[in-house]
C-alpha cells in the first residue's frame, strides 16, 4: 500500500512521509525546501512533492493520505470539556471548544483539500485517514523502534485537546492508560518559561536545557506554576500556558504564553542575552519540575508495563529534552528507551502513515536510521558550484583531507548524503569541529552568525569510543540523550559540554553513518580523539540547509572557511604553502 502521510493542522512543522508496504521510503519537512523556519499554518505541498518524486512515484498511485488530526466527538468528549471550562476566562475559546470542534479541524481540511491537487491527488480517489495527533506521536515511536511490546509515552504541547498520552503497544496495536487535555500540558509549561526567559517556543527550550545547567533548581520556587503527585499533575493556567486576554504582550507587541501575573509575582521577563540572575535558577526549577513531573507520571502509570517488556518508547515535543531522556533511561526501569529523531510535530506524519499502514495491514517496519531526505550527486553539486562560478577542488580522499583541517583546528561546513529527519544535524548537515581546541564552541557561533551562548551543541562520538568518553552505554544514535562525560574527557572538551557535565550524544555507526564515520576515523588516526563537535548547518533563525544551492548560501553569508559537499572542497581561506 502507498500511503503519504501529511501534517500541517498543528500550526507549524507541517511535514511529509512516505510509507511504501510498510517500508519508510522517504520523509521531510516543509521548511527544509521553502526556507521558512517552522512553516506556520502552512501544508507540507514541497515536502509532499518531493518524497513521491524521490520515490519515483506518479500522485495516481498514493492510494491512502494519512493526517495526524483527527475530529472529536461534539458534546461527550472529556477533553472538550475540560478545554472549555479551564478557559473560561476566554469565552471565545471556551465556546469555540463546546459548539465549534475541535482546534484547527475544520481548517485542515479545507487546507488539505485544496493542497491535493496542487500535488496531483484528487481527494475524491483516494482514501483519507485520520488519527489524533498523540496517537501519531506515539505510533512513530512504538512502530519506529520496531519493538514488539513496549511500554509509549507522547508528551507535547498540544494536539486537537490530548497534550499527554501514556499506554502500551502490542502486537494488536497502540491502547491507553491514561492522558491529559490541555491546559495541562507539560511541552505547554516549559515552553511558556523559555518564552519568559526571552526565548522564542518551539526553538528555545533547548536553550532552557542549556541555561539550566548552569542554575540552582532549590534557588526558585516554581511550584506556583505546575504541581504534580501521585501519578497526577496540574499546570496554572492562571500564570502559564494561558490564551486571550490572559496573555502577557510583550516590549515588541507580541502575545505571550504567559500572563502579566506571572510578571507581578517573579518580575520581569528576561530581555538580554547577558542578564543571568535569576533566570538560570528559573530555568533549572524548570527542568528539574519537567523531569521530576515526568518521572511521576512514567513511575505510577508505565512502571508494570515497563517491568514487563523492559522498553519505552517516547515521542512529542517534550521528548526533545536531552536531560529528561537522561533521568529516564536512568530512573524509569527500561533497557531500552527509543526517540525518534522526528520526535516533534513534524515526526506526526510519519506517524499518521505508520498507524494507516498498520490499519491496512501492512506489517510497519522499524527506522534504521534517519537519513529520509534529499539527497544530491556529484554532478549536481558541480552544477551548483559551477552556476554560482565558486572555485573548487576534488581531493584524492574528501575524508582525509577534511580530518587534516579539522586537526588543525578549523570549521568545517560539512554536506554529505541524504538529509536528517528531524530538527537535529547528524552529520550529513552539519557545522563539524575539534572540540579539544579551546574557544571552538565561540568561534561556531561567531563564525555562523548565531550570536547564542546558549545554544547546545553535540557532540559525535565514534561507537567504539563511547564508553570511553561517556559514562553509560545506552545507544544514542540520534543527540536524544544527554550523557555524562567521564571526568579525563571532561578535562579535554570541556568548552564544549554543559556545566553539569553532560553532551548530547550521537553514537555514530559505520553501517548507517558511513561517510561521516569514515572521516571521524580519520581524524581519530591524526589525533587521537574519537569525537567531533557537531552543530547544524544554518545560521540563526534560519531551517538546516537542505540543497547545495542552501550549503553555498549559508556558507558565503557566514564566515566558516571551509564547505565540503559531496567529494567537493570548497575554501575561503589561502591555502598553506
């Protein structure tokens, strides 16, 4: 069965995915190939276009379009109505809840309809599917890991009204134990507290994480914003995660997620890069009230299901938090935790596409890796050079010529293969340095044009090596998990990691990341180091680069010297005598 899977209802992240007889073909998102970061209240038409053309598939031939948005009931839905009266203060929202249906519903079909046959499908000939966006969330996780039995987890921000949703899947499918409607919503707290940090949501949480290591959670008393206890837990809506009127505007005009009583009782909002007190111990009350929450939640509802098949599998925007997936690979009883890379809104398509084949019965198989994108050949990326007139070399070893700059201690802008799923670099997009080399993670963010000491890096670390550099085995193939370094790599990269200690881990593998793999070994053989700092190729504000023609853009607007793409060199520098 040919299923596209498409996701634009959520508001942003629209996304595309391919399932072919149960095999995941291709997928993407929107902002890859329009340039707009997160693509707000647009449908995935490029990112759609493109997964049938890679798969060499005419639009006649998709035979199911699977969306992760699906309608509620009208009067009998608890979700519903816990919307409505938590939002009363905002009667247009409540009323739109009890008499309307459900957030976006209406709009996305329309938008979907008339999308279709901007693609060629003609919604009249083909089988629409829809399923609820947690579901979704939680279907790319449990299908994806490829795991029999295991127990699910999809925590985001919001989806139709479900924000939470715990349960198991089997053999027979997906089946809840328990979920939470908004406002009660884990993604919605924490984004609401990186905004008041002075964040954007949806790009600063990682950058709470961040900030939030170098903070004292028992300096600030979050309790007022979100209480949680005995597998329950509650979010204040009267401060946090608020909608109307109840929304604090702030300096430039803009809507909040918070309101002007969370202002009163804390103070202001957090303006300026530089400004740290108290706004780090904000950001680690958060974190520790996010993991601690979560921790909650998995113990009391999940912990059988975890005894019983040793896994959890965990998607939704939450699962993005490197340091939550840390504490519960730790805390919460499994062997085994699987995220997919996608694991935000624009992992939902692939999801709706897994439960439609699922629903069809095609047997789902599970991500090897997350390399779904396009991918560019040594001809076009010489006609992008050629076009653009950049002079270039071919060297005998691509691999070993990048180690040897590397080495020495320059950036290197780094293009190979299919493009990453989801919002993380994993080497085939990526902005690759030596993280032995002191000021590199500054020089990174002066030389790309983020301005951002907040932004976390990765790190890429040889597979054979990890145990070496990281306190624990756990596979980390996707920078899913925060690891603690071990304290003689501590002392090496230490400009490099957070201030508790800890990196994102990427476990790279020889058969899944082999170009990538080739150079790290190279480099290894120069140095001695198995590790590469590893950040994504954009510049602020802006989606990782997904063409040449992006790679050459970003390359000559920022000021790293050195682009690889394919078994091409480019180079700003004068080269050494």
């Amino acid at each position: 069965m040919v299923i596209l899977g498409l996701s634009g209802a959520g508001g942003h992240d629209p996304s595309a995915a391919l399932v072919v007889d149960g095999k995941v073909v291709a997928a993407a998102e929107e902002e890859r190939f329009n340039r707009i970061k997160h693509s707000r209240n647009l449908q995935p038409e490029m990112a759609a276009r493109w997964c049938l053309e890679f798969a060499g598939l005419e639009p006649s031939k998709v035979q199911v379009v699977a969306c992760p948005f699906a309608k509620i009931p009208l009067f009998n839905s608890p979700a519903r109505w816990q919307f409505a009266l938590r939002h009363g203060y905002a009667p247009a929202e409540a009323l739109a809840a009890v008499f309307g249906g459900n957030r976006r519903y209406r709009q996305d079909i329309q938008s979907l309809q008339g999308m279709l046959p901007q693609i060629g499908i003609q919604p009249a000939r083909v089988r629409v599917m829809r399923f609820q966006h947690h579901l979704a969330h939680a279907a790319s996780a449990f299908y994806g890991s490829g795991c029999e039995r295991a127990a699910v987890m999809s925590l985001h921000g919001n989806g139709e009204y479900a924000a939470e949703w715990l349960g198991y899947g089997d053999e027979h499918g997906l089946h809840r134990i328990k979920e939470w409607y908004a406002p009660d919503s884990l993604g919605g707290f924490y984004g609401a507290i990186a905004e008041y940090l002075g964040f954007e949501m949806l790009d600063g949480e990682a950058r709470v994480m961040a900030m939030a290591a170098r903070g004292n959670p028992n300096r600030w008393d979050i309790s007022r914003c979100l209480c949680w206890g005995a597998g329950d837990f509650r979010v204040n809506n009267e401060l946090v995660n608020v909608v109307g009127a109840r929304r604090h505007r702030d300096e430039q005009g803009r809507d909040c997620s918070f309101s002007p009583e969370l202002v009163k009782l804390w103070g202001p909002p957090r303006t300026s890069d530089d400004a740290e007190e108290p706004y780090i111990h904000i950001a680690a009350s958060a974190q520790r009230a996010l993991e601690d929450a979560t921790i909650s939640l998995v113990q009391h509802h999940l912990a059988g299901k975890i005894a019983d098949t040793k896994r959890l599998c965990f998607a939704g925007g939450v699962a993005f938090n490197a340091q939550l997936n840390r504490r519960l690979a730790s805390e919460a009883g499994a062997r085994e935790l699987f995220i997919p890379p996608a694991a935000g809104a624009g992992g939902a398509a692939l999801g709706a596409a897994m439960l439609a084949a699922t629903s069809v019965g095609d047997k789902v198989k599970p991500l090897e890796h997350a390399y779904l994108g396009p991918s560019y050949n040594d001809g076009q990326v010489r006609v992008a050079l050629e076009t653009h007139r950049v002079p270039f070399e071919q060297p005998a070893s691509i691999a070993d010529t990048t180690a040897g700059l590397l080495a020495r201690g320059e950036l290197v802008a780094w293009f190979q293969g299919r493009m990453e799923f989801g919002p993380r670099a994993l080497g085939n997009r990526s902005v690759l340095g030596n993280p032995v080399i002191p000021g590199i993670a500054r020089r990174i963010n002066a030389q790309i044009g983020r301005g951002e000491r907040w932004q976390p890096f990765g790190l890429s670390v040889l597979d054979w090596a990890a145990p070496e550099v990281f306190q624990s085995s756990y596979p980390s193939p996707w920078m899913a998990l925060a690891l603690e370094v071990t304290p003689h790599w501590r002392d090496r990269i230490a400009d490099v990691i957070q201030a508790n200690g800890i990196a994102r881990a990427q476990i790279v593998r020889e058969r899944t990341e082999p170009q990538l793999y080739e150079l790290m070994r190279q480099f290894y053989a120069r140095t001695g180091v198995p590790v590469l700092l590893n950040t994504s190729l954009n510049r602020q504000g802006e989606p990782i680069v997904c063409s040449p023609n992006d790679a050459l853009t970003v390359f000559f607007g920022s000021d790293v010297q050195y682009l690889v793409m394919e078994r091409f060199l480019v180079r700003k520098a004068v080269a050494e005598s």
